[in-house]
C-alpha cells in the first residue's frame, strides 16, 4: 500500500531522516516509534507533502507521490491527524466533520462518513453543535481523527494521538483506531512516544534514533526484547 524508500530529508545541514526505507501493508497497522527528535513527525509530514525530501521516494500502490501537493496526495487517500489535536475551535463539532468530507462528490457518502464519525466516537454525537473549543482535550483527539476519516482516506497518519491525554482515554481512542483498521481495511501510520500503547495495536514497529531506523520487526516481537525496549522505547 505505502512504500517509503531511502527517503531523506535534512533541514539546511541538519538530516532529520537518513535513507529511511520500510512500508506499510494493506489493512495493517505499522507503529513508528523513537525519543523526541528522532524524525518521527517529519516523516509523516514529508508523506503528506508538507515537507520535501532530498532524495528517496514515497509511493501509494506503486505511484510515487513525493513531488505531488499535499492536496493532490490527500485526494488520492492519505489523511494526516497533525500532532497537537488540531481542530478549527470556533467551529462546531458537526461543521468540523462536514469540512473534512467536503472532498468527498458523493453528497450521500458525506452524510454517511458523518453518521460513522458519531457511532465511533460517540462523546461526539452529544456534542454535535457545541463549538470545538468546548471540547475536552480527548474529545478534541476524537474530533481531528474523525475529521480525517470523513474525507475516506486508504491510509491515516496518526501523528502522536497520544499527547496529553488520560490513560482510559488514550485506551479507547486505541481500540478504535484497531476497529477501524478491521472494519474498513485501513492501513495506519501511527506515530508514537508512548511505546507500550502503540505496540499493544500494531502489526509491525519500526524504531527510529536521530534519523534513522534501529529496528524494525513484527511489533509483539519488537515489545518482547528487553534490551531495544531499555535503549530506545523507555520500558
């Protein structure tokens, strides 16, 4: 499904991410993971074309994407949950999830995407017409993933979902994002801090140390060897 080869990407002399390469299967959930500055935002960020690279290649079932506009790359299926749950506050939680279906011709599908978004996360549903900014910080987690998923993505990058948020509720948002990937045959980005969780989802880890890949392997296994957890994950 994504495929990111020898992808390098630098900042002037800083080299944030160095020929990194690993995919991401079809309905699969693949958990990037590493200390802060270890690339793992701009990695997501260079997928969805916010950040270009300096060499390597991005491909979407073997279309490489990597010169496309983040708008072009969206429409061809990829959604981007940015780090800091980032919702339009003014807007009201049901006029947030119209405007990320607005890509979407099929004005039946829209209204659907919309019904989805409430049965998945239903703190939302009873909270449709309050403005964002009265939104709980999970609550606005819940919001900016189903935003995402409203415009019917292939593949979600999840940046971060974690951040800030109470255990129980970080458990939930976890056993949905698996559901979704289920259900719909999502394939997940997901990019994490806290290891524990993301391992408990995922089908596959890669591990990441100031830009590159240290690891990388079926998560459960990943989870299972003390001396990678102690080195880089923090458990």
């Amino acid at each position: 499904m994504l495929e990111i080869t020898n992808l390098t990407v630098a900042y002037g002399p800083i080299v944030a991410l160095d020929n990194v390469s690993f995919s991401v299967a079809d309905g699969s959930i693949t958990a990037v993971l590493g200390a802060n500055g270890a690339g793992k935002t701009t990695l997501v960020r260079t997928i969805s074309g916010l950040v270009r690279s300096r060499a390597g290649s991005v491909r979407l079932d073997g279309r490489d994407i990597s010169r496309l506009a983040p708008e072009a790359i969206a429409r061809l299926g990829i959604g981007h949950v940015p780090e800091g749950r980032g919702v339009l506050a003014e807007l009201t939680v049901e006029e947030n999830l119209r405007l990320g279906g607005l890509s979407r011709a099929d004005r039946a599908d829209r209204q659907a995407a919309l019904s989805e978004a409430y049965e998945l996360f239903m703190p939302l549903a009873q909270r449709r017409h309050l403005p964002a900014a009265t939104l709980s910080g999970g609550e606005r987690q819940m919001l900016s993933i189903a935003r995402a998923l409203a415009a019917r993505p292939r593949v979600l990058l999840l940046d971060e979902p974690s951040l800030g948020l109470a255990g129980r509720v970080l458990t939930q948002i976890m056993a949905r994002i698996k559901q979704l990937v289920e259900d719909r045959k999502l394939s997940v980005l997901l990019i994490e801090q806290n290891a524990r969780s993301a391992l408990s989802v995922a089908d596959d880890a890669v591990v990441l140390s100031l830009g590159r890949i240290v690891a990388h392997d079926r998560a459960q296994r990943l989870a299972s060897e003390e001396g990678l957890r102690h080195a880089y994950l923090g458990f």
